[in-house]
C-alpha cells in the first residue's frame, strides 16, 4: 500500500509565504509613515492585506490540507480516501493527469554546458555580477513564483478520477501524481484509462 499526499509544491509556496511576509511588512511600514489624510495610505494597506491572504493565509490553508488529507493506493481493495471511505477498482471508469504547466526539466540545464561558465565566479567585472542576478532572478520566477502561480489557479496540477456512478475525485498538488496515476493504471488494468493532459 502506498499512501499519496497533496504538498508536491509546499517549498515553494513557503518561499513565497516569506516573500509574500516581506513585501506586507514593508507595505504596512510605509502606510503608517504616510499621514492619515494621504489620499494613497488605502493603497499600502491594500497591498498588507493581498499579501497576507496570498501568502502566509493561504500556505497555511495549503499545509493544512497536506497533512489532513491523503489517498492510499491498496492493491486488493482499490482507493481508500483519508476519511476511510474506499473505492473498488470496479468502480473506477478513467483517470485524468493534468500535471503542472512548468513541469519538467529546469531552464538553466541548457547554460550548464557551457564553457567557462564556472570560472565566471573567479572573475571580477560588472558583466558576469549582473549574468548572475539575471539568472538567480529567471530561477526565482521558476522555480518559485510560477508554482505557486500555478497552484492558485485554475490551471493546478491535477488528477481527476472518474467513477461509474459519475462522480469526481479531484486530487490536487500530488507528491508522485505520476507514480499515483501509473498505480491506478496497474491497479485495474485495462478497465482504467489515463489521459495526461
């Protein structure tokens, strides 16, 4: 039996929540300096709260959900959800993977190649200092700022379970969704169909 948790993004989202902690702080700071008649002070706590909501609220929401729920993979009994309830492989119709947008290998596995590349850090000058901000910043936006995107949005990574009965099982932000999809495809064989979309 294996067990599948949601929580295949929580490092990032807890970059995020620090970001997102950072930028409200200093929203706030800057709205109590303002006076209490400037017309822009709504602004600043605005932008407090947006990140509040965004980021630690919504981790918290997200960490939670990780450690309450699960899905067990049971290779005699079928699914067996975290509220105990369990689904034969019989009443399994199709499966549905739509993995994340930016899932897949990293953007700077092409800059690893090249030569010389390492000696860059040895190297003092102004062009090789901002190389290296431009590339700490495109893998900020990566690797933390579009999962977390991604995770907030309609275009979540998903696997949707399709019942005989009609009903759906949604099963967001999977630890493993590959390997969880492959274990229903092994559990009933031809009776279920998977589709990566």
């Amino acid at each position: 039996m294996t067990t599948y948790r949601p929580g295949a993004t929580i490092w990032p989202f807890l970059c995020w929540t620090l970001v997102a902690v950072g930028g409200a702080y200093f929203a706030e700071h800057h709205a109590l300096l303002l006076p209490r008649d400037d017309p822009d002070r709504w602004v600043f706590h605005l932008i407090f709260w947006g990140c509040i909501v965004l980021g630690p609220l919504a981790f918290l929401a997200h960490f939670l959900r990780s450690r309450l729920t699960h899905v067990t993979v049971s290779p005699d009994e079928g699914l067996v959800l975290s509220s105990g309830r369990r689904i034969p492989w019989a009443a399994i119709r199709s499966v549905d993977h739509r993995a994340a947008p930016f899932k897949g290998s990293g953007p700077l596995d092409a800059v690893s190649g090249i030569d010389g590349a390492g000696g860059c850090l040895w190297i003092s000058g102004e062009g090789c200092f901002w190389g290296l901000v431009i590339v700490a910043a495109v893998s900020i936006v990566y690797y933390i700022f579009f999962p977390v995107l991604c995770l907030l949005s309609p275009w979540h990574p998903r696997v949707v379970v399709h019942l005989k009965d009609g009903e759906r099982l949604i099963f967001r932000d999977l630890e493993d969704d590959d390997g969880f999809v492959d274990a229903i495809r092994r559990g009933n064989g031809t009776d279920v169909r998977a589709s990566n979309r």
